[in-house]
C-alpha cells in the first residue's frame, strides 16, 4: 500500500530561510539526475532530494544531503538554471546551523580544527608561513601591489605546498611586487561554507577582511579556485571588494607581455584537468592550455570529458573531508581518463584535485604511471 505524505511547509520554509530559495524553481525535469557525477559510480537521485525539499520532506539524516560535490554539472545543463549547489548547501545548514541532523564525523572533525586554529587541518596556525621561510618571500606591507594568498591546504600539506613554493619562485623570477600574509590570516572559508557551516565561514571572513583593511590589499593573487571563489563572489556580501586574481590568469598574462621566458624544454606528455571551482564557476578554461601550450618540447593531450564537461575531482563542497569508499570516488574515474591517454603528467591548477588524485594513484597503485602537478611546477621547471 502506498503511504500518503503530508507537505511539511514549516519544513520548505526553514530550508528556504537557509539559502534554498532556488528550489521553487524546479519542475523535475530529472537532468540534473543524468549529469550528475554521482551516477557514474553510484546512485544520487539529485531530482528526488530537491522533490523531497519542495515537499518539506527531507530526511536530515541522511547521507544524502552530504553527497553533493558542488560541481555545477547540474546547473549547466538545467533548463532553468536552478542553483541545486545552493539548495544543497541550505539543507546542509539546517543540520549545521539549525541541529536538525547529524554531522558526519570526519566533517565535524574539520568543523572544529577550522574554528579553533583557523584552518581545517588541524595546524599550529603560528606555523602557517613556515613553508616560506627559507624562500627569501616578504610579508605584505601596505604599499605592495599583489597579496599572494596560498591555501591552507598549500602551506601544511608537503606535496601541494610545492605549488606555493613554485609561485614564489616564478613571480621573483618576473619581478613582480609581492608579499605573503603573516600568521594571523585564517582559512578562507569556502569550503567549509558549502557544507553548511555559515556562521563559521562568516566568522573567518570577518577576520580576513579586517586584515586585509588594515594593510590596504587592493589585489588578492591565489592559487587555490577556492579561495578565487570565495574572495572574489562571497567576501563582498560582508564588504570585502578586492581584485582577484587566478594564478593561471596571471602567468597567461606574464607569458603573453614577455615577463616569463622559457629556457628549459619539458619534453612529457601532459594531460589538464578543469578544475569545477575554475571552470564551471568561473569560465576559465583557455588559460591554462595557453601556458601549457607555450612550454617547450611539451606535448599537450585532451582528456575525454574537457572543459565544461570535465569531471569533477570529487573534493569540493566539504567532500574532500568526507570518507569515500574505493570504487565510489570521482578521482578514480577521472585518472582512468587520464591513463587511456597515457600521459606522463596531469597537470591540475587546484590543492583538492591535487590531494585527491594523489591518493587516487597511490589507491590504484599508479604511482609509477603517472605524475600530478600543478601548472605552477611546470613553468617553474621551463623557466
């Protein structure tokens, strides 16, 4: 016998008051079901979660609600744009913000490190420029043109801090005026936010912006998409206006004005992936095929699924703290990809897809197969 459901209106309106506004738009088309990730793996119906939050049925304990990746696959192709990231990121914080669920542990885990010491590894913070300390890099001073913002993940994690120290390295080289934050700056939220935790991330902005007041930063350079986000779409709800700016924009930039010269030929087959944060998010996809293409004796390849249908690494929107079993991870499924072109390199301008992939290689025993860098790496080699 089928049950009949009560509408929970009170429900669909807390939902609502948290962001999820988007969701009336939907009429249940199901092509966002049909792109999403997910269904490459697994079983996500996105089209029922959103029914069920229209209904004000959801079931807030649920695994569900921690399943989206934010990828924007779905919005792409939705014939009415419906921000489903954003519903998502809603029912999230009625667990988070409103107790109605259950935080996953591993994410609270990361909840906490973020807000006690101000980012989500769990780090001394009096620790994070360490990474820097030996690279001859001064600390921002009002009056430096370019703020370089590395990500948390780049100033503790020893293998995607090299995309940190190659930034450092190639802006010297272009003499470019330049400082690091000190100790004080904390994460800068993004992802943390798109798993429901509002009210932290508007802690964390606040701390930044009040920082980055103080020393007059007019323009923020970074090399996580993540921070390009959020600096640039979410700091201005709270007032923060910057220029910002992409690394892959500005060494495109600084190769096409002659700044950058190669000297050093890099003969590998390299593959890209489009970061979601970058590419879908942001549009920005010629970049970094330009500086590859630029580097000599480097032989460029396409993966299957490019640009805006490239697949998603799986880290974003809190997932990269989420536990995923093998067989079911997204990075997995992209470094096939990757293996069919058998390319020596996949080159990435994200730390999640970094972080990702490498324990996608190390998972499918692929180290000696293939190597993950950021395009940073490769200019600094080429220089």
């Amino acid at each position: 016998m089928t049950e009949i459901q009560t509408p929970l209106k009170e429900t669909t309106d807390i939902i609502i008051d948290e962001g999820g506004e988007a969701l009336k738009l939907c009429y249940q088309c199901g092509l966002c079901t049909g792109v999403c990730p997910w269904n490459r793996l697994t079983s996500f119906m996105v089209r029922k979660v959103i029914h069920k939050a229209q209904m004000g049925l959801v079931d807030f304990e649920s695994d569900e609600i921690w399943r989206c990746f934010g990828c924007k696959a779905c919005v792409d192709r939705c014939p009415r744009g419906v921000e489903i990231p954003y519903v998502m990121r809603a029912l999230r914080r009625v667990v988070m913000e409103v107790g109605a669920g259950i935080v996953p542990h591993s994410l609270r885990i990361t909840e906490k490190n973020t807000s006690a010491v101000g980012n989500p590894l769990g780090e001394p913070p009096d620790k994070r420029m360490d990474w820097a300390k030996d690279l001859g890099v001064k600390t921002f001073a009002r009056g430096t043109e370019i703020l370089y913002f590395p990500c948390c993940y780049q100033t503790y994690d020893p293998p995607t801090r090299k995309a940190a120290v190659a930034t450092v390295n190639i802006l010297k080289k272009a003499n470019v005026d330049f400082g690091i934050p000190d100790n004080n700056v904390v994460c800068c939220g993004e992802s943390i936010r798109k798993a429901g935790a509002e009210s932290l991330w508007q802690r964390l902005t606040k701390t930044n912006i009040a920082i980055f007041t103080e020393l007059g930063v007019k323009k923020i350079l970074v090399t996580s998409p993540h921070c390009y986000h959020t600096f640039k779409d979410e700091y201005p709800e709270l007032g923060g206006n910057y220029e910002i700016v992409h690394l892959s924009e500005y060494l495109a930039e600084l190769i096409k004005e002659g700044r950058l010269k190669f000297s050093k030929p890099l003969v590998k087959k390299v593959t890209y992936h489009d970061s979601c944060c970058l590419g879908r998010w942001q549009g920005i996809y010629d970049e970094h095929r330009q500086i590859l293409a630029s580097i000599p004796g480097l032989e460029f390849a396409e993966m299957r699924d490019t640009r805006e249908y490239a697949l998603c690494c799986g880290g974003c929107a809190g997932r990269l703290w989420l536990e995923t079993k093998k067989g079911e991870r997204p990075s997995e499924l992209r470094l096939e990809q990757v293996f069919e072109l058998e390319a020596d390199i996949l080159a990435v301008s994200c730390p999640y897809c970094m972080a990702n992939f490498n324990d996608g290689i190390i998972s499918m025993g692929k180290t000696e197969v293939v190597e993950i860098k950021d395009i940073a790496e490769l200019v600094a080699e080429a220089l």
